[in-house]
C-alpha cells in the first residue's frame, strides 16, 4: 500500500525463502487476499520489488519494517501465553550486523509484547558500528485479513509510539500521502506496543460476550441475532464484532490476549491476568460446545459417520487457517471416530493436514486423501474414510507412536462432492459460496436422516428444514419436523 499511494518511494520487500520470494514475483501470489493482486501487479517493478538480497536491502533503506512473525512460545519460559521474538531479534541482529553508517528508522510492525522495542534497540546499541545511528518505532497494524486492502486505505487511526520526535515525523510524513494527520496518532513506545494488544482483546472481548448468550438463546427461543442487533443499536455499544459464531480464530486474537496475560503474570497482577484469560476460556468453550452439540443430535455418536466440514479458514476471504474454530471442531469429531471430509475455497489440502497433525500430536496420524490421489482412494472403503491399527500408519509410512492411530481425512474440489454420502454437514467459515449453495441437490447425495450444523448462522434455516434437513445453528432454538 505504501508503493501504491507513495509512487516516489521505493519499497523491498525480503524474506530467506526463495520460494516466497517467487510467489510474490509471479501471479500466483502467496497469501489469499481480496484485491491484494490489482494493487502488487501495478506497482511490482516499478517501485515495488521482492527479493531474497536482504543485505542490500537493509544498507539501501531509510525506514526498516520489522514484519516478521511472532508466534506464542511452544516451549519454555512462557510457554502457551509469551510470544516468540525468535525472528524479530534475528532481524535485529542482521540489521546491527549489515548497517555500518547512517541514521536508520526501524519500525516493529509485528505484533509483539511490551518492551519489544526496547530489546532491539538493546541489540542495536550493543553491536552498532561508530558511524550508524538508530531510532526504534512502534507501529502496530490493525487491518483485518478479507477487508485489508480496505483497512489500509482508509484505517481508523494510525499508531506510531517512540522517543525520537523526528523519527515519527519522517514515519508520519509517509502515512500522509493518503492518510489526514488528525487520524495519524503518537504516543510513546510503550504505550503504542499496548495499544495494539489492548485493541484485539477488547474486540475478542466481544465476540466472546455475545456467544455466551447463545446457549440461553438456544435454550428459550430467543434470536441471538436479534439480541445483538437491539444490543448493537446503542451507540456507546455500536454493531461491530456482535456476530455469534463457532469461535474466533486467526493470528491475533488469541495470542494478543494471551500475551497480555503472560505480561500482568510476570508483573505480578494475577487479578487482571485472569480477567483477560477468561476471554480465551470462553472460546474454547464455545467452540466445545458446537463440536459437543453435533454428537449429542446425531444420536451420541459419530463414530465411522461421514462428516461434510464446509469451511476451514478461520474467517472468509482468507486462506489463513491459524487458530481456526475449524481445526478445533474437527478435532473433536475425529476423537469421536468421525470419517471427514473437508471442503474450503482457499485452503490447500497440506495445510489442512499440516493443521490437524499439529492438532491430534501423540493421538492420531492424519493422511489426507484428495479425488487426484487415486492410491490412497483405493483404501478408503465405502465410508471415504477409515482408520489403521495403531503400529503402523500403512501406505510405506514408518510405525507409529505406541497409542496412535492413523486416519485418513478427505479434501474435496467442491461442497457437492464433499456431501456425498454425508450424515451431515457442518458450516465452520461464513463463505458466501456457502450461502449460494444449491442444499436440494445435497440433500438428495446425503445419508438419511441428513443434519446441517450451521456454527457461522449465515444460512437460511427455515428453507433448509422444509427441504427436509434436521437443522440446528448458533443461538437460536429451530422447530424441526
């Protein structure tokens, strides 16, 4: 966006990974998002350039954006709440190593924890050469993948928090080629590296209040959707983020909220550090409640019942899978013995098993099996799906863990395929194609009594009973027949 709005500034992007690299250069590109493509296509080449020339790159620039990832510890001090800074000292360091003379603005634009600023300053100042100079900024983004080239266009604010008074400026004066400077905020480090995180857990905080309303909802026959809608007209409360679903997922949400928990855990305030945790308890409970539901209806039990999953994105318009309710909901039905099949507009199939390896580690082996992997096909069975014995995965793969079992998951081209032979249906991302989708034609393909669990509520329920689908959604009790 900035070599879109600023044609006389030059920008580089870099990265290790040469295939990246080459994704960005091509029209493939890596990442799925609305309109990203117009905007690189026209300025790719021009003054906008990908490389793997980190070293140049760093020397040439003025201003350096930190845009790394900062994933939540897996292991360690902090584990399961601390972002992992991992990348972004590694950053830190290749800056301090390759910048010899210069005054050099660099900017955090990661989300990351409080005092992060201060760490690579740290590093700079410990190996900066005689001649180079650094000022540090914070920067936190808050675009929402599907609406981000929107949210750049035209963002609520712009943060930028430092010491340095001329630093921000130069920063601020690029953000003004197309941003008023009433909207372009400044504060000090600290206060911006909060900001950010402080944002997500309240828009977190939201999501998770109107889905606690959903069970009482569903239990009395009151509309969440209406609840919401009456609730959302009140000004000092407003619309946004009052949509019930399955759960929230995404980069940011839980790690931000988690990271606000790890940092009052170590200052010592376990009050506030529990207050903030609650939000992500009520997700997960949210997200176990749906996956508990879909078993409770089909008679208990799902075990070696087929399960059409539509969606695994953690929101439309995206193909970004982290912390997706879906992971979760599917998870949850392969411990119950479901075969799956999953169907998503934008997710690769080796994400998918990427994901749900990650997710069922120690307890089962995923193999995904796609209609183009006809030796896999063959094993499959009637069901589309199945399982192997827990000492070997089959198909050459080396034995298991003691314990493991291996299964094998489904992707299908297409939500028609994935229904085929179905018992039931259930809608984890609020794509629109999924909203279009001709439910006459499932329900002829589908076992019977055939189920739709709706956990984005996006879908015409009343249409889909009198079809002859038993229907059941987020907070809002249905009369089936």
């Amino acid at each position: 966006m900035i070599a879109n709005k600023c044609p006389d500034i030059k920008v580089t992007v870099v990265d290790k990974s040469e295939e990246r690299i080459q994704a960005w250069n091509s029209d493939n590109l890596p990442v799925y998002e609305p309109r990203l493509y117009d905007v690189v296509k026209e300025c790719r080449g021009k003054n906008l350039f990908f490389s793997t020339n980190i070293k140049d790159a760093i020397i040439e620039a003025d201003i350096i954006f930190i845009s790394v990832n900062t994933p939540t510890k897996t292991s360690g001090l902090g584990k399961g709440k601390a972002a992992d800074l991992k990348y972004v000292e590694a950053v830190a360091r290749s800056i301090a190593e390759y910048v010899t003379n210069g005054v050099k603005i660099i900017v955090e634009k990661s989300t990351v924890p409080v005092k992060t600023a201060e760490c690579i300053a740290t590093i700079l100042k410990a190996k900066k050469a005689e001649n180079a100079s650094f000022h540090v900024l914070s920067n936190p983004e808050f675009l929402a993948e599907g609406t981000a080239i929107n949210d750049l266009m035209n963002p609520d604010r712009i943060l930028i928090g430092g010491e340095d008074a001329n630093a921000i400026e130069k920063l601020s004066q690029v953000y003004q080629h197309w941003i008023a400077k009433d909207k372009i905020l400044t504060m000090n480090t600290w206060s911006s590296e909060l900001s950010k995180l402080f944002s997500n857990f309240m828009l977190a905080r939201r999501i998770s209040d109107i889905n606690a309303l959903t069970p009482l909802c569903e239990k009395t026959g009151a509309d969440i959707s209406e609840v919401a809608r009456a609730a959302g007209s009140d000004t000092r409360i407003g619309p946004k983020f009052m949509q019930p679903s399955v759960g929230f997922g995404g980069s940011c949400f839980q790690k931000d909220v988690l990271n606000l928990v790890y940092i009052c855990e170590t200052e010592g305030l376990y009050d506030s550090a529990n207050y903030f945790r609650t939000v992500i308890d009520a997700n997960d409970q949210q997200k176990a409640r749906f996956a508990k539901k879909i078993v409770e209806v089909m008679f208990n039990s799902v075990t070696e019942k087929r399960i059409c999953v539509l969606g695994f994105a953690f929101k439309k318009d995206t193909g970004d899978t982290r912390e997706s309710p879906a992971i979760h909901v599917c998870m949850y039905l392969l411990d119950d013995g479901a075969n799956l099949v999953i169907y998503d507009p934008k997710v690769a199939a080796e994400q998918i098993r990427h994901d749900l390896n990650e997710g069922q580690k120690g307890k089962m082996s995923i193999t995904i099996v796609t209609s183009e992997n006809e030796d896999l096909m063959g094993v499959r069975g009637d069901t589309g799906s199945g399982s192997a014995s827990s000492s070997t995965s089959g198909h050459g793969s080396p034995p298991l863990p003691y314990g493991c079992q291996h299964k094998l998951v489904e992707v299908a081209k297409s939500a028609y395929e994935a229904a085929k032979g179905a018992h039931a249906i259930v809608v984890c991302t609020e794509w629109d194609e999924f909203k279009n989708l001709e439910y006459e034609k499932l329900y002829d393909v589908m076992e019977k009594p055939a189920f739709i669990f709706d956990g984005r509520k996006i879908l015409d329920h009343e249409r889909l009973i009198k079809i002859g689908f038993h229907v059941e959604t987020i907070g809002k009790k249905l009369c089936n027949v």
